[in-house]
C-alpha cells in the first residue's frame, strides 16, 4: 500500500513537473514567433497553430506505438524515456535560430510525448474500483499546479529574453528524468505484460480498438467535440489576450496561474466530493454545461478582469474529465490499459490536427482588417458550438443504453454508463 502510494506521488510530480515546463514556454510564445518572423499577432497565431498541428501528427503516429510498447516492455523505461525526449526537445527550442528549427523540435515532442499516455496507464494498474474517479483526478489536479507555477515563472523569465523559459522547462525535464530513474516502481508486472504487434501499434487499428466498446460510441463522439472544442482555448488564450486586453507576458502567466488554481481545486477536491455523490452520467452534463457556458462569456468580455472571473464556470466543467475517463478505463482489462489509453491519446492527437489550425486560422481571419466583421471571440463562440453539442449528445448516449442517471457510490463507477 505505501509502494502504491508513492508510485502515485511520484506519477503525480512527473506530471506537475511536464505541465510546469509546458506553462513555462506559453506566455513567450506570442513574442518568440512575432520577433522570429516579423509578424503581427494574427499572423503569429496561424503559426502557433501550425506548430501545435506538428506536434498532433507525430504524436497521432506515435502514441499507440508509444502505448503499445508499455504494455510490452512495462510503464517505467516509457515514463523515463518521454521525459528525457522533452528535455531535449527544449533545449532546440531554446537554440532555434528559425521557425524550421521550432517545428523539429515540436516533432521530437511528439514522438516522445507518452508522459500523459503512459501515466494515465500507470495510474489504471495501480488504481481499484473505489478509488479510479479520483486517481485519474490528480491528471487534472497536477495539470492545475503546473498552471499556477509554470506560467508565473514563464512571465517572470520572460522578461529576461523570450528563449531563457525554454532552458527553464529542459532543466526542470532532465531532474525529473534523473529523480525518476532512481525511484520510479514499475507498475505492470510481467505476467500482465503482451507481446507487441504492429497491427495493434498503428494510429487507424488503434482507433479502430475503441470499436470493441459499442456502448461508448456515442460518447466518444463527445469527447472528439470536447477536444476540438478546447483548442479554442489552448490554442488561441495568449494571442486573444494581447490582441483583446493588450497583455503582456506578465499578465498572460498570471491569467493562467489562475487557471491552474481552478482546475487543481477542481480535480483534486471537488472532484472527489461531487462525483461520487452526482455519479458519472450527472457530472459529465453539468461538466459539458458549464464549459459552453464559459466559452460563451469569454467571446462576449469586453474587460481583462472580465476572462478571470469567467475562468469560474468554465474551469466548473472540469467536472466531467474523470467521470469520462474513469467510465472507460474501468471497462478495458489491465493487460489493454495501455492501448487503450495509446488509443485516446490517438483520438485527442487526431483533433488536434484539426482543432489548432482551424481555431487560430479562424482567430487570425476574424481580426484581419480585411474581414467583413472584426470578432476576436470567434474561435470561442464555436468552441461554445461544438460543447453544447457535445453535450446532447452525451445525454442522447445515457438514454439510447437506459442507464439510470443516479447518484452513484465510488464503488460502482465500473456500472455507471458507459472524460478537455
């Protein structure tokens, strides 16, 4: 018990420490690209959005190799290895001379990129019934530590020369590299190990694994409308903000140190008291609810101050993250966790390709002095459009299968209906 213990501290450092690094770099990216390339912020956000479209098609690639190889060889030397490809994906973005150097770099992450996927296998090894919901609930709560340290550090490196935070980030990669290969337990034991096959390790077949759930299709399809939907978000947060409210550095690592303080109160406490008691089907509408909800208000705030206070609502629906996860992990058996989860990492990858682009084109077309109507909230207001639908469907899922939607013990998750 006080092995699994620490495997779960530790799991959860790694995952702070990655999302920390990852802070570190966004509030200097607006700057990086707009001094590298002489552009402006429209143009400067197409960019970005090309760069995140990189890093998704290699990972989509990947990630089931990635997930297959774990549950072949273990999760440990996986873990150790994505660490220490992110660590050097750093370093080049810290060197890179010109934006061709920026997309190697974003490559290698994304060939590298299994510190989520294969944690997320981890945890599931480690995890039992009554206590999956809220495991998969320290994802979310590091993901919100990182966010209140990384961009704040970010902001203040920031001001040193927009390339220091990427030093920052490879050091803070290469001391959990090193930390990890001294501590880190392997989780899956040999008999629960299965020989690799290419056939299960491509990103099609491993898309195609999640067809052996049919109950989960319709949820699936809201989570492909959850993930694309975030990208409003993930890809658009700095650019809006300096283009909006005249941001700086500073203030875009604040904003998201306040995201961060929301989502790990979200995951790691509210999420352990209002799960169980609301059940999985509740917490993912009211979830899904609450993010369109928070979509809407930040396309319509006229007042920096105005995206704090909306982050509330919005950071709400987080929510519906572990009641998701924790719905399908607990169907799959130990020996597939890792492909199942490579195959996730597949799905969110494949949005990804076309969440970035699609937002950050739209963003930079609708403050373009050429276009018909200047609406820099746009990405948000369709992000808004993709989550409510989302949510329908969701709900058209709980009833087509006659699950009840009830209040719901920890220990019956695996019952629940058949989580961004």
């Amino acid at each position: 018990m006080s092995q699994r213990k620490a495997a779960i501290s530790f799991i959860f450092v790694t995952l702070l420490i990655d999302v920390i690094g990852w802070g570190i770099i966004i509030p200097v990216m607006p700057n990086l690209l707009k001094q590298m390339e002489h552009v402006d912020t429209g143009q400067a956000a197409s960019m970005n959005g090309w760069l995140l479209f990189a890093f998704s098609v290699t990972q989509f690639l990947f990630a089931p190799v990635i997930g297959n190889l774990s549950d072949r060889f273990g999760r440990r030397p996986i873990i150790l290895m994505s660490l220490f490809g992110f660590g050097l994906d750093y370093i080049m973005l810290s060197w890179a001379p010109t934006i061709e150097w920026l997309y190697v770099g974003r490559i290698i992450a994304g060939i590298t990129g299994a510190s989520f996927t294969t944690a997320a296998a981890y945890i599931a090894d480690i995890s039992t019934n009554e206590n999956r919901a809220q495991n998969f609930g320290m994802i979310g709560a590091a993901f919100g530590l990182g966010f209140i340290l990384g961009p704040i550090i970010g902001g203040l490196l920031g001001s040193l020369g927009p390339r220091v935070p990427f030093l920052a980030a490879a050091g803070l990669c290469f001391l959990n590299w090193l930390w990890g290969y001294f501590i880190l337990p392997e989780s899956l034991s040999k008999e629960h190990r299965r020989p690799f096959e290419w056939r299960r390790a491509n990103p099609i077949g491993s898309l195609l694994h999640l067809r052996k759930y049919p109950n989960l299709n319709y949820l699936i399809f809201s989570i492909v409308l959850v993930y694309l939907a975030a990208h409003a978000v993930q890809s658009n947060w700095s650019f809006y903000t300096i283009e909006r409210f005249h941001w700086g550095e500073g203030m875009i690592g604040v904003s998201l140190a306040v995201v961060g303080f929301l989502v790990g109160g979200v995951q790691a406490g509210l999420t352990r008291y209002v799960n169980p008691r609301l059940g999985n089907a509740r917490s993912i509408y009211i979830g899904l609810i609450l993010y369109t909800i928070g979509m809407v208000l930040f396309g319509v705030a006229t007042k920096g101050w105005m995206m704090l206070v909306f982050l509330v609502p919005y950071c709400l629906g987080g929510i519906a993250g572990p009641a998701l996860q924790a719905t399908i992990t607990s169907q799959v058996d130990v020996k597939e966790q890792g492909e199942l989860q490579g195959a996730l990492t597949s799905l969110m990858s494949a949005t990804s390709i076309i969440g970035p682009p699609m937002m950050t084109n739209l963003f930079a077309w609708a403050i373009n002095p050429s276009s018909p109507i200047y609406l820099p909230g746009a990405p948000f207001f369709l992000g808004a459009i993709l989550l409510g639908a989302s949510a329908i469907i969701a709900f058209i899922s709980f009833h087509k299968h006659k699950d009840p939607i009830v209040v719901a013990e920890p220990s019956t998750v695996q019952d629940d209906i058949m989580h961004p």
